[in-house]
C-alpha cells in the first residue's frame, strides 16, 4: 500500500544532491520546514523518510503545524477560554452602559451571560480567522436603503443576503416588535463591545487565536514583520491540509509571493475536487505534485470490501468491531506489523471507553491517538455526582439542616472511587435510604450514618466559591492517597493521574477568578467553568505512536491513511454533526462575509471521510439503527452516496443475535441440601416467616418465591420520583391508624367521625406530617400538595365509608403477628401477618362480627371480574384461579386469627373462647380509590362462589358474601397445609411460571429472560 505521506517523503527525498561517495546530503533535507495538518501525521512521515534513507542516521527537518505557523510571528499568549470570558463580561457591561438608553439596561449576571458569552467568543474568533470587516457585520442601519448605498460595489448575491436579514429582524413592522427591538439592541453594541474587547486584550499581550492570526497577517501586509519573515527556511512545504481559513490564505499567499513555500495537497480523489475550497486551495496554490502521484495507492471502489451494519446498540457497535479486528487477527497473512494499517475510526468520541474494553487482547499494542477525554473518566463522573448534590440541596428558611434529593445521594454511593473507601459503608447508606423511602435525604441522618471523616466532609452543602474549592481540593486528595494497590500498582494509576488533573483545574479556574476580580461569583457558575475547563482536557497514553492499532478521531485522520478501517457512529448528524446553532451571526450574513456555515463544514466532514477511504482496502462502516427520542437511527448521507454514487459493492450485515423458534427453556432449581437448608429458615424455631404475599408469589411463580425469599435477592431498591402506590398506601395506612388510635378498645360512633371530617385541618395536618417523614421533608411543592390532597381525599372516602358502619368498636390496627403452624406432625412452619385494622360491628338484631379489615389503593376490579369475589376456596391456591391476590391475603389473616395465642388475642381486647363462635370473622377490602369515585355504600366484604375442589365441604354449596369465616375455615386450612407442603417437598422444583402474564410486574424477569425468549422466537 502506498500511502500519501509516502508519496510526499519520495517526493522531496528521491531528487535530493549525493555526496562524491553516493550518499544523501542531509543538510538539504534538513533545510525544509514540513507543515503539517496535525504531528501524528509529522511522525509518520518521518518515518517514511527513514525508511527511504534505509534508518540510517540524518537530519531531520523541522516539522511544524499550520498553527504554529502564527507563533512563529508573534509572542503574543493566547488566553484560555475562562480568561476570557471573564474579560468578555466586563467590557460587555462597560459597553451596555454606555450605549443601551435609559430603562432598556438589565444588571446581568454572570451566570446570565456565560452562555452566550460563548457565542460572542465563537464569533469574534470567525470574524477574524475569516479576516471580516467587523464593523459592517455587525451593521447598524435605520434603513434598508442605507444597505445600497453603503455596499454599492458589492455583488447582488451579497446585498440579497443582507436584505434578507435586516427584513427579518429590523422593527419596521410591528409583529414581534418588542423582541425585534431587543435583538437590534443587543446587535448595535456588538461592534463597540468587539473592537474594545480586543484593544483590552492587545494592551496585555494577550489575544484570542483569531485575533492572533488576523494581527499577525495585518501587520504582514503592512510591510511589519520581516525580521520574523526572513528567518523562516528557504523551502517550506505546506502537506495535506484540508481547508484553511481565511487568515490562513493570506499568511499562505505572502509567504507564497516570496518563493519559499510550496503545497502538497491531497485531492486525488474526483469526489473531493468540486468542493469550493477545494477549488478555492488549488486555484491559489497550485499541486507540487504531479496528478499521478496524487493518486497513488488509490484503491478503485470496485476492488475495496465494504461492510455496513446496522447495530442498535452504541456499545454494540463496540462488540461488532471487535468481531471484525479478531477475523483480521485471525487471517493467516496477519502480522503485527499490519497492526499500524488498521484503524479505528470514532466521529462519536464518547464511544472510546466501550472500544477499548472490546478490542481483543491478541490483537497487541494500540495506540489512541485522540487523547482520552478526562470528561470520560471516573474522576469526571464523581465531580459531576457532586456538583449534581450540592445542586439538588434544600433547606427552609430559619432552618440549620437540609436535605439531599436521593437521586443526588444513590449515585455517590455507588461512584467506584467511594465502593473502594468504604464498601460497607456505602452499602448500609445505600439500603438504609432505599429500606426508609428517603426522598429527601435528612443532612443530619447522613452524618450520623458515615462514620467516616471523608464521606462526612462529602454529604455537606457548601456555599460560596471560596467554600467550594476547599471541599473539592479535601475530596480530590484524599481520593488520590486512598486509591492505592499495593500489589497492582498499576491498578489506579489512570484514575490518580486524572485526579491529579482536576486539582491542576481547579487550581487554575481559582487564579483566573481572583485575575478576572470577580468577587460575587456563585458557586454554580463556577462548578460550570470547571466542568467546561474538563471538557477541553485529555490525558494522554504514552508508548510508540508508529506501531500498533490505532484508535483515532476523525480529524486525527488527517493525512494519514489506512488499508483496514472501522468506523462507527456512521449515522446522520454524527458525521456530518448536526447544524450548530449557537452564533449571533445568521446563516445570510455568514455566507455574504464569507463566514464559514453549516455546508462548508459538511463540505469539510466529506472531504475527511472519502480522503480516508480512498486508499484503503477493507472498510466496515457501523451504525445505531436505534429510532430513540432525537435519534433518527438512519445512516450517515455517505453510506448512502456509496450505495448509489459509487461502483462500491457494500455487504450487507446484521449482528449475529442468536434468533431461535424452540420452546423456551424452562429455568429451574433443584432444592438440593443447600437450598433445603436455606428453606429452613422458615421452620419452626427459625429466624424468617412465611406471609401471605410470599405464599401468593409462590402460587404466581415458584422461581420468583426462590429468588426473593429463599435467595434473599433484591431489585426493588431503586426509589421513583413520584408517589408510586406502595408509598401512598403507606401514608395512607399510617394516616388512618394515627386517627383510629385514640379510640383503641372503644366503640366508635358517627359524630365523632363527622366532626373530624367537618373540620378537616387535624387530617390534613395528620397528612402532611406523615408525607414528611416518609419523604425526608422536602418542602411544600405544588407536586408535594397535590399528592397530599389526593391522600386526604382518600382518608376523607374512608372516614365517610365507616360512619355508615357506625356504631363499630375500633381494636388495634398495624399489629403484627408471628406463630407457628403445624402443617403435619413433621412440619411446622413460621407464619406472619399484619392486620391494617380489626373491629366490632354489631347487625340489626345485636349480633356481632369481628371485620378483618384491609386497605387496598389499587384498582378494585381484576380483569373483567371483581377482587372481592373468591369462586372457590380451594381455587384459591392455584396459579390461575380466579381468587385475587387481595382476598387470598385477607382470607389468610382470617385464618391466622384462629392461631393467635391468649396473650395475642388479649392484646386486641379479644378472647378467644368468643372468636369463630358466638363472634363471627368476616374478611373486608376497603378499595379506598372506589370509595372516592362512588357516592352510595360500597361493598367491602368478600364474596364467595362455589368452585371446583370445594364439593369435598359439604357446608360450602350456596353462592353469599362470607359473613362467618367459620364456614370456610376448614378448607382453607387444608389449601394451605397443601400448599406449604408442596414449597417444602425436595422432590418438587422451583420453576418459572407457565403464564407469562405473571411475568409483566415481576422485577426479576431479567433474570429468567422468560419473555426475552418469547419475543426472540
């Protein structure tokens, strides 16, 4: 494979003067000065070099960037981006206060101004690269007329552009005039703001690096800087730039009229050579080298292999390539000197963390040429997690804690750095915050539970800037001592250097605050700057960049060319990037000035992309195919000019996902000793109990009941924003047993009910305060007071409901039970229940019944038919009988009741000689969303139908509501010994669920991938 730098290194080396012995006069080479697009391509070019002269010893000459070019000119410093914009700011409000009228000035802020400070620096840096009169852009005319006569000898096309904007933003008509207004304002002082800006920035010696290369070419064109002219090198070659700017052109064009430059462009390629600047290049600068060798190493469309796939996945996109570099290694002409001919293209940056997990360790040294961005990194993802906390703070006023929101908290507690410091601790804040529904995470709650100094100084607000630097330098430290291996010392050496580079930031943002004298910075401004400064940060790899894969962006691409490349991100508005949007300057005024715009940046993106493709062999293009929020998932516009534009013939891929029409297996587990041994658990005298929930899970999916009751695992921890209805049930359950608890043991009559619902502040006051405790007080949001309102309209339905049961005598809610059930004489088990609420009501004819009351905020009706009836008893312990999982609980309390020893029935003021005889049980669901929405009485009690299995109980033949449990008692006791036997029986599996319906809210169902394989088939 010939290459374009090797085709420029023969070019200047082959017809180089031979000494009297035959050998080359280095000196000669040595003269040159070589520019270059970027110095990845420098190395390999001197590397060609060396290899003409068969590496033996010379001369090298000088390489510089096209950049450095300016430098060579100038000592003025360019200032970093914070500097100035800190400076932007001041001049800024200098100007407006001079030049906006009376009334129209609004005292901005910093924080106000950062945003578009930034599209100010962007185009003052276009205006000058692009050597624009400043001063006619940003016009200011009272009259369309004015343009005429101000640009008389400009073309049409260029005065169309202007008329065109000024008609849309000038306010001679009155539709949007106040907005038109305030944008001509804010334009009119734009050239006054620019031209002081810079005559700041010149009396320091400072400058932007547009300002920099129009002085620079200013000052050329005035007969300046001929000192710095003539010590440049007699012969200058200008190698493989893409576009250049228009300061760039004329610093070209004098260094031209002196014949010490010439130009080495790479524009072979037909499809590159209309583009305009292309045209614009080659115009000006004519091709040092001939047509043939332009084209050298060129490899026609129809020879080269292509490949497209469509990935839905960005780290799939990952896998893929990995895929494609391990069939190259695995090539019986593969050598690792191939290795540096096979590149990895990302136009998508933030896919360098996914690339280099997935290339193959027998594919030897890489080199990633692109630096790896220090916003990709763990460091990165801390400082974000706490700026994210200290952000998410809330305190009342006249308080002296706050809270944290548990989404700012979770993370930390998760964050790599702080599992590696404290595991155990990170673990227990973790599960105390899930197990408590912390919404709002209390400050003084975290203190007492980190009992460690660091994460303490972490889970605290700071204030000011001042306060800020000092938490973060404190944090940052400790990290950088505590990450530490002893025998890998390697282990964090990646992670320690970037630390290492966020305390060089902030170390450098806190002495250009105190430069800019800035004193009323806030924090969250200055947590921004930081973040920005990180954005522009990468830490580099060393090693050999010549040997090896190489990793590269595509602007690394430059001049360097590959026999093997894989890109990814080869989707539309990733290469070429979408519109950018953020300029004062408008699309017509850019294009009458000669600005750059969108087309000539795509213009550039197509050139980079069939440049690079020219001369390689294999090329494997992949993209996201995902159609996903502002993801269109289509394929970049040069797969498509490929397809149909191109003799190329792309081969078409899908990824092999394995795609099977078999039954799906069937996920078991055996209870071998361990898992008997685990069951144990649950037997008499052990540590856990069985409920009716878990009984339920059991009857829906045997292997769910595995997973969270015998194994123990957890997926619930993760809290949601908003009230989901377990949270609501519990304040709810809370709210009713806090009224309820002042009538403990005495009956409850209607005016008292009334009189609470009349007043309505206590409930509401009960509401509020329960909703705070379970949600960390987090204020009173409009959110907040919604969800209470919808709660006590809750309590307010139940409240009503029970006076038309008055007179009733209130016993005890929430109290828990535990016993032990003997199901045979070798199995007795541990059962649990807790009440919601138990009472006495008394029938027209004096007859009293004990209500096993649950509260239920779900939705009353299960598919087509109602949960409070139960067709059958013993249906009831089948997985698709038609007893609802609410009744099934109910029912089980029912039973429980007639277990309870004396001293548990004593403490529901109950005896049990009375219970299941001369009082009745009768099992209720109060669905209090169905209270709400129904005016007339609601029913609550459940009703039963006869079933199958039920005939073998001869008292159980009539359809009714179940007014005495006694009747029922019996079966359903014989249902559940079944049951429990059937869960202890070693012979019997744990097995998924038959009806995948059942997997639809289960939490482990990505596990079992039960359904996964259902939707493969």
């Amino acid at each position: 494979m010939t290459q374009f730098l090797q085709t420029v290194a023969h070019h200047y080396f082959n017809p180089l003067p031979r000494k009297a012995d035959g050998a080359v006069d280095y000196l000669r080479i040595a003269d040159y000065m070589f520019v270059f697009p970027s110095r990845r391509s420098g190395l390999f070019f001197f590397q060609y070099l060396n290899e003409l002269n068969q590496k033996q010893p010379m001369l090298a000459p000088q390489m510089v960037t096209i950049g450095d070019l300016f430098s060579l000119f100038s000592d003025i410093r360019v200032a970093s981006r914070t500097e100035l914009l800190f400076r932007l700011f001041r001049i800024y409000k200098e100007v407006k206060a001079v030049k906006m009228p009376e009334g129209k000035q609004r005292d901005e802020s910093f924080e106000e101004f950062i945003f578009w400070g930034e599209m100010l620096l962007r185009d003052f840096d276009d205006v000058d690269k692009y050597l624009a009169d400043a001063r006619d852009v940003f016009l200011n005319v009272r009259d369309i007329k004015e343009i005429d006569e101000r640009f008389k000898g400009f073309d049409e096309e260029f005065l169309k552009a202007l008329r065109t904007f000024w008609s849309n933003v000038k306010p001679w008509e009155t539709e949007h005039k106040p907005m038109k207004e305030a944008f001509v304002q804010t334009w009119e002082i734009l050239y006054d703001v620019y031209s002081r800006f810079r005559t700041s920035l010149r009396k320091e010696g400072l400058a932007y690096e547009g300002m920099l290369q129009r002085t620079v070419v200013e000052q050329l064109k005035l007969g300046g800087l001929q000192e710095q002219l003539e010590a440049l090198p007699a012969r200058m070659v200008l190698v493989g730039i893409t576009a250049i700017n228009g300061a760039e052109r004329e610093l070209l064009k004098i260094l031209q009229k002196t014949g010490k430059i010439e130009f080495c462009w790479d524009y072979g390629d037909e499809r590159v050579r209309n583009f305009p600047f292309v045209r614009a290049n080659l115009k000006d600068f004519p091709n040092a080298l001939t047509p043939e060798e332009e084209r050298a190493g060129f490899v026609p469309d129809g020879e080269k292999r292509i490949v497209q796939m469509a990935v839905p996945s960005a780290v799939g996109q990952a896998t893929e390539a990995s895929a494609f570099l391990r069939q190259w290694v695995g090539s019986a002409s593969w050598t690792q000197e191939q290795a540096i001919q096979t590149a990895v293209v990302l136009p998508d940056e933030k896919l360098l963390n996914a690339v280099l997990y997935a290339i193959p360790s027998d594919f030897g040294d890489y080199n990633v040429t692109m630096g790896y961005g220090l916003r990709s990194t763990s460091a990165s993802a801390l400082i974000d997690a706490i700026i994210y906390l200290q952000n998410n703070y809330f305190r009342r006023p006249g308080s002296e804690t706050g809270t944290f929101w548990y989404k700012a908290v979770l993370p930390l507690l998760s964050h790599a750095y702080l599992l590696h410091l404290e595991p155990e601790t990170c673990a227990n804040l973790h599960a105390f915050i899930s197990r408590n529904g912390l919404f709002q995470v209390p400050e003084d709650k975290l203190n007492i539970n980190c009992n460690t100094a660091t994460l303490q100084h972490i889970f605290r607000p700071v204030d000011t800037v001042s306060e800020t630097v000092s938490y973060l330098e404190s944090i940052l430290k400790t990290l950088y001592f505590a990450l530490k291996d002893e025998n890998r010392p390697e282990a964090f050496a990646l992670d320690r250097e970037c630390l290492l580079h966020y305390l060089t930031l902030l170390d450098t943002l806190q002495k250009q605050v105190a430069d800019a004298g800035v004193t009323d910075l806030h924090r969250n401004t200055f947590l921004h700057l930081l973040q920005k400064l990180a954005g522009g940060e990468s830490v580099s790899f060393s090693g050999e960049p010549l040997s090896g894969l190489q990793v590269m962006g595509v602007l690394e691409t430059r001049a360097v060319d590959f026999e093997r490349i894989v890109m990814l991100s080869m989707n539309e508005g990733i290469i070429p990037a979408k519109p950018v949007q953020n300029t004062f300057i408008p699309n017509s005024l850019r294009e009458a000035f000669g600005l750059p715009t969108q087309n000539y940046r795509d213009d550039v993106y197509a050139y980079h992309f069939y440049r690079l493709l020219a001369r390689a062999r294999e090329a494997v293009f992949l993209y996201d195919c995902r159609a996903d929020g502002m993801q269109s998932g289509e394929p970049s516009r040069y797969l498509l000019q490929l397809k149909y534009l191109s003799d190329a013939k792309i081969e078409i891929r899908t990824p092999a996902a394995p795609i099977s029409s078999e039954d799906p297996y069937v996920v078991s587990v055996r209870k071998d000793e361990q898992v008997m041994q685990k069951l144990g658990r649950f037997l008499k005298g052990g540590p856990k109990s069985l409920s009716a929930s878990n009984l339920k899970t059991y009857l829906a999916c045997p292997l769910e009941f595995y997973l969270a009751f015998v194994e123990g695992l957890d997926v619930s921890d993760e809290l949601e924003d908003e009230m989901d209805d377990s949270r609501f049930g519990t304040i709810l359950h809370a709210t009713l047993e806090r009224f309820y608890n002042r009538f403990e043991g005495q009956w409850v009559m209607d005016d008292a009910l009334k009189k609470a619902l009349d007043d309505g502040e206590e409930l509401r006051r009960m509401v509020a305060e329960l909703y705070n405790e379970n949600n960390g007080d987090p204020g009173r949001s409009g959110y907040q007071q919604l969800v209470c309102e919808l709660i006590l309209s809750n309590v307010r339905s139940v409240l009503s409901h029970d006076r038309q049961v008055t007179p009733f005598r209130y016993l005890k809610s929430e109290s828990r039970f535990n016993i032990t059930y003997r199901v045979s004489d070798a199995l007795e088990v541990n059962l649990k229940a807790i009440y919601d609420r138990l009472d006495i009501v008394r029938d027209k004819q004096g007859i009293e019944s004990l209500r096993v009351v649950d509260y239920k905020t779900g939705n009353p009706k299960r598919g087509n038919s109602n949960k409070l009836q139960v067709g059958g008893i013993m249906q009831a312990f089948q997985d698709k009988g038609s007893c609802s999982k609410e009744a099934f609980q109910v029912m089980f309390y029912s039973l429980m009741l007639s277990l309870l020893s004396k001293e548990q029935m004593s403490a529901l003021h109950l005896s049990s000689d009375e219970l299941f005889g001369t009082l009745k049980v009768q099992p209720h669901l109060y669905f209090t969303r169905e209270f709400v929405q129904e005016k007339d009485s609601t029913r609550t009690c459940l009703h039963y139908r006869p079933g199958e299995g039920d005939e073998a109980y001869g008292n159980l033949n009539g359809e009714e509501d179940m007014t005495d449990f006694g009747r029922y008692i019996q079966a359903f006791g014989d249902g559940l010994k079944k049951l429990i036997q059937e869960i202890f029986n070693p012979a019997t599996d744990f097995r998924q669920t038959a009806d995948e319906q059942n997997c639809n809210y289960c939490k482990f169902r990505s596990i079992c991938a039960k359904t996964n394989t259902k939707q493969n088939e």
